[in-house]
C-alpha cells in the first residue's frame, strides 16, 4: 500500500498560524511529526501529504500506479492496531469512527475528497489519539510522547551519560554523539529522548516526559518539566514547562514558557515571558483565525501560540492565550495584543505591516545560521500567507 496523509479544510483552519506554512502532518507533536510518526510504524521509507496548492513544491503528493493508495486523515495519530484496520480496507472501502473519516482505499485514483461512493467500515478499537484543537498540540504531547519514546527506543540501547550526572528513573533515552555533563534528569514522571548530537549543559533540570531533538541544546541552568519536546536544531535556556518548540528556533536566555508552541525560525529575546494563567484563575479564551474570534480552550493554563518566522525582543510579555502569526516582530514594553496578525511589526503602541522584503532579508540570515538555503520555495510560501493575512 502506498499511504498519503491527506488535510480536511476545518482541521487545517484549526490549526492556524501553523498550518499556514506546512500540512497538518508536519506538526511536531512528542518526538516525531505526524508524518513521520506514519513513517516510522508503516515502515513506509517516505509518507506523502495532499494539502494546499502553494504548500505542495514542499511537501509533494506521490500516487502509485502500481499499490493501492490509502489516504489517512493527517489529524490522527498512529497506532498499531489502527494501522492494522487501515491495511485490511479493500479498494473502494473506508474507515470511519462515526462521521470522522479515518481512511479510504481508492486504488490506482486520486482522492477526490468524498467517501460518499465507499462502503463504510466502522471503526470498533480503542480511543484514538486526534489533533482538533491548536492547544491540543502541548496538551497531548506527554500522551504522544510516550508512544514515540517505545518507537524509536524499541530493540536500541542507549548511549551512557558521563558519571558527572544524575539519572533518575529507568526511562532515559540517549541517542549517539549527545553530550550531557553535570545535569539532573527525572524519568520517573516520564521518558526522558536525547537525540543525535543533541547537547544538555551543565547545571540543567530536566523532569519527563522530555524529548531533546537532534542537534538542540540546553543552556546553563536550565530548567524544564515535562511534558515538553524541544525540536531538532533548537536552543532552549531559563525555565519551560508543558511546551513544543517545533524545530530551527531559539529562547535561548532566562524567561518563562508554559503550555505553549513554537514554531520554526523563531528567536524568543532574553527574559520573554509567556503567561499561562489568568489572575483570576478562569479558563483561557484564544484567538481563532477561522471564525475570527475568540473562542474557549476549557483550560485553565494556556500560554504562547507562535507561528513560524516570529520574533518578538528583549523583556516581552505575552498575555494568557496570545496568538502570534508568521513573521511577526514584536518589541516594546507592556503587553502587546493577544491576537498579532501574521507580518505585523510593534508591539503594545501598535502595529505596522512588516514588509517582504524585510522580511526575506532576515530570513535569509537566519537560514543561514542554520547552514540552510531561504530558497524560492520558502519565499513562495511567504508571498502566499502575506497575500493571504496582510491588508491592502
């Protein structure tokens, strides 16, 4: 079978300003992405996506001529006995848990969006793991990241951690060439995943669930409760609780993040600070870019939402439930608003459109770092969401 992960329109508006810049599939959440969370349990050297046609030079579909294609919806997490019920489906066949379509078979063709014309198969296992919810993204990361933990851990031993440290706990996870020198870690409240060549510097405190992804480090006297992934190729200092950084982004100095998410590309100035709970003690209201209102998350603690290429300087504070776009720029004193539109640039005294070519120019920079390319399909991307977020 040839699987494609494909996007329904309202999940990928739920998940907005992230999906702006990438399908669904390609949310972090636990270690892997979704996709590759379908990679790893299928076995399927590389899961294609259908999704937006500005997003697809990036992320491209693949149709066999020669298996059966199998689309899954993009908002589902893997699971062994669902991946068993999704090969079992014949063509022209799918499965459903009441009106969510899970999977349809459509043999040598192109998914068209319906599954009216397939014979339905219901749905009968356990409770499936779904993204519908922006906020779902931290609030699930400890249930995902234990799945991912077993999956990459399976059959693999661990590199052993230098005597300078202090492993607490059964559950600790080091991946080759990662360096860790005079940490704490606490596995006893969750896995603790070290990836490639990641680095733990001296002084930091780490309770699980954790996942440090390949090529991130930890700065001096950090300080992280779980359940929090730290993406590959990312720098994280200060204290964090309940987070996903989604990968190639900084928040490098002292400064609280709590039951937040970070895009890519994004650089969090020292002492940034995110509010996670309201004075009161009531349940966090959230921006939402479908209905362009607030809406209730129904928890009490609620932090930062970032989308990729943000920005924000030196001593920010970001209220309770903030919502930031793509390529924000974010200074100034006092808060600024809980909803800042994608190329906005301000802070609390307003904003102005930051402009693309302002915009390309530190990206370009900032890939740089990254020993990366800001190609045409990276600036493709960009012209699409400032064409599709920014007034004229």
């Amino acid at each position: 079978m040839n699987y494609i992960l494909f996007d329904e329109s309202a999940t990928r508006q739920n998940f907005l300003p992230f999906t702006f810049t990438r399908p669904v599939s390609e949310i972090r959440i636990g270690i892997l992405t979704i996709r590759e969370k379908w990679e790893k349990i299928s076995g399927q050297k590389k899961v294609s996506v259908i999704t937006e046609d500005y997003l697809a030079k990036k992320y491209p579909l693949y149709i066999s001529a020669k298996e059966d294609n199998v689309w899954i919806n993009s908002s589902l997490l893997p699971a062994t006995e669902l991946l068993k019920s999704i090969n079992q489906l014949k063509k022209n066949e799918c499965l459903k848990n009441e009106d969510l379509l899970i999977a349809i078979n459509t043999g040598k063709e192109k998914f068209n969006g319906s599954s009216a014309k397939a014979k339905s198969i219901e749905w009968k296992g356990k409770p499936l793991l779904q993204l519908k919810h922006l906020w779902d993204i931290f609030s699930l990361n400890g249930e995902a990241l234990e799945q991912d933990f077993k999956l990459l851990t399976k059959g693999k031993k661990s590199a052993k951690a230098s005597k300078t440290n202090t492993l607490l706990g059964k559950y600790i996870f080091i991946e080759k060439g990662a360096k860790i020198e005079c940490a704490i870690l606490n596995s006893t409240t969750g896995p603790i995943y070290i990836g490639k060549d990641a680095e733990i510097m001296e002084g930091t405190f780490i309770r699980g669930p954790f996942a440090l992804c390949e090529g991130s480090s930890t700065k001096m006297g950090a300080k992280i409760y779980g359940p929090t992934t730290i993406g590959p190729h990312s720098k994280v200092g200060g204290e964090i609780s309940n987070s996903v950084i989604f990968g190639y982004s900084n928040k490098g100095h002292d400064g609280f993040l709590g039951n937040s998410v970070i895009g890519e590309w994004c650089n969090l100035g020292a002492d940034t600070n995110t509010s996670n709970l309201k004075n009161n003690y009531s349940a966090v209201d959230i921006y939402d870019h479908a209905t362009k209102k607030m809406v209730p998350t129904g928890l009490t603690f609620c932090g930062l939402m970032m989308g990729d290429h943000s920005k924000c300087g030196i001593n920010t504070m970001f209220n309770t439930g903030t919502v930031v776009g793509v390529c924000a720029n974010i200074f100034g004193g006092d808060f600024p608003p809980k909803f800042i539109p994608s190329f906005s640039w301000g802070g609390s005294a307003g904003f102005i459109p930051y402009q693309l070519d302002k915009a390309f120019e530190t990206a370009e920079r900032v890939f740089e770092r990254r020993h990366k390319v800001f190609d045409e399909t990276e600036k493709g991307i960009l012209k699409k969401v400032f064409s599709l977020t920014v007034k004229s």
